[in-house]
C-alpha cells in the first residue's frame, strides 16, 4: 500500500470506495466551505499527491497550491470542474470513469427518447387520472426507428447509444470534433446534423468549445417536428432558447437527465408535457456507481504502483 503518499479526497464516494482509500493512502478530506478548504491547502498542499474527485472544482489556482501533485482521478465522465489543460500542462495525470458508466447511460438515452417520442409519461398519467377509462383516445406517438438520430459526440457514450438505436433499426449519424473511423454519415456541425436528424441526442463532453452548442440555430434545425435528448451536460444546451423554442412549438419535445444550474430547473420544463425529466441519474445503478469508485481507486493506485 501507499500510506506515505496524501491523497486529497474532494468527493462523496461509496462506502466501500472511501475504506479502499483510506486502507491504500493517507487521506485528507477537503471541507465544502471555502475558507477551511483554502487554509487545508496553505497547510497540507506541499504534500498531496494525488486527489479524488467528484464535482469539486479543480482551477489554477488550487493546482498551484499543490506543487507535488501528480495524479487526478475522477469519479465522473465528465472533467469540466478541473482545469484539465492547466493541470496536464503541469505534467499532471487526469482519469475519469467515461467508458464504465456508458452502458447505463446509453440505456437512459434511449430510455427518455422512447418516453419523450412515444409519450410513456403521458400515457401513464393518462391511465391513472381515468381518461382512458373515460374513453378517451391517446394520441399516436413517433416509432424511434423510423427516426432519423444525430448523436452529437461520438465517445464512449455516444457509441454505446449508436449501438443500441442501430439494433433498433435506426438510422444514425454523428458529429463531433473529427471524423471516426466507423461506418456511420458525418457532420462536421451541430447545425447540420441537426438540420438532417429527426431526434438529436447530445452526448458530448462540456468543454469550452461545447458550452452552448446547442444553441437557437440548432434548435431551429431541428425543426417543429424534431426531439431532443440531452444526457451529457446541461450547459452545452442553452436552455432559454430550449424554452423559448417549445414555447412557440419549435420542436416536438425534449427528454433531459441533466440542466444549467442543477437541481433547479426552469418550470417552464417542469410544467411542460412534451418534456420528460430526470435527476441527473444516468450512471445511477448500484452497480455502475460502485464500479466508477472502483476504477477511480484503481487509478490511483496504479498511477503510483507504476512511479
């Protein structure tokens, strides 16, 4: 084990995560309130040299508070709370868990877009408020296959979902920062998948080059008869125009697990019944979620075993 080695720890990890820890490294906890957080760093900084991370944010100025630091492991897909440029050009490791929680998260995507094209939701109030009893008729829904599905980032979540909507029998697309090597039609904007697609599921990383891809031009791209599906980051969508748009029925719907500034959420969306929502869960298994910490530990341990 590595217990002459600090870790600093700026995460809430499952239980058997934190005691892997805690058995491998010396482990310093960092405190939620700023002020304690920046006097740990004066007084213990020198000495960490690696950190677990969740949804701290991990700028400059923190990494310069730790001169030794050599490894940073996360517990999420996405890197957008650490300065991943700052700290790899401090020759500085970065891991996160992307290609474990794919799975689960490609089944919610496809889950929230059947629910938001075939009206699962509002099927479901539609029985248990009686209407059906009533004889009413619920409305026809849109078959996913016969859908046209952009899927903006093609990494390992969007490749997970490519997967499942080509066993459907969908026709996808992608875009993304450059050309892959798969057999599947290229866009090299959001604008243009968008503008041939009729669902766009965002799986992309949030990067400053992503926030707000999804933008008006996008939406109206998409068109009134389009549907959205975000799974990735709330801010690469920019949500008034998302809420302007439905507002005068510029697209269909939109099914969305993740928002701008979590866990509020406009009520426009939450009052909406062509949008479906979820609470961020798309890694949300017992399962994904301990093998996400399992592979954060692995990480550490391995970056040091190798040293």
């Amino acid at each position: 084990m590595h217990k002459d080695i600090t870790i600093l720890q700026a995460a809430h990890l499952p239980e058997k995560t934190e005691r892997e820890l805690n058995d491998a490294f010396t482990i310093l906890h960092f405190p939620k309130d700023h002020a304690e957080g920046t006097r740990l760093l004066a007084e213990h900084g020198a000495k960490i040299r690696g950190i677990a991370v969740r949804h701290a944010h991990i700028d400059r100025a923190m990494l310069d508070a730790m001169p030794a630091l050599e490894v940073i492991s996360s517990y999420s897909a996405g890197l957008d709370g650490i300065d991943v440029d700052a700290a790899q050009a401090r020759g500085i490791a970065v891991h996160n868990t992307s290609k474990i929680l794919a799975e689960d998260v490609a089944d919610l995507a496809i889950s929230l877009a059947i629910s938001v094209t075939r009206g699962t939701i509002r099927g479901h109030d539609f029985v248990r408020d009686g209407a059906w009893e009533r004889g009413g008729a619920f409305p026809l829904g849109r078959s996913l296959r016969s859908l046209k599905t952009g899927i903006v980032g093609l990494g390992h979540i969007g490749s997970a979902i490519a997967k499942r909507l080509q066993v459907m029998g969908a026709t996808v697309a992608y875009q993304g920062p450059r050309r892959k090597q798969v057999d599947l039609a290229y866009f090299s904007t959001a604008v243009e998948l968008a503008d041939w697609a009729d669902l766009l599921i965002v799986a992309c990383p949030a990067m400053p080059e992503t926030i707000g891809l999804i933008d008006q031009k996008v939406l109206d791209a998409l068109g009134p008869d389009g549907f959205l599906v975000n799974i990735s980051r709330g801010t690469i969508v920019d949500e008034s125009a998302l809420i302007e748009t439905l507002a005068r029925d510029g697209i269909a719907g939109a099914g969305l697990d993740v928002f701008d500034r979590e866990p509020h959420v406009p009520l426009e969306l939450r009052k909406d019944p062509r949008v479906v929502l979820s609470p961020h869960m798309g890694s949300g298994t017992l399962e994904t979620r301990q093998q996400m910490g399992d592979r954060l530990v692995e990480a550490l341990l391995e970056h040091f075993a190798n040293r």
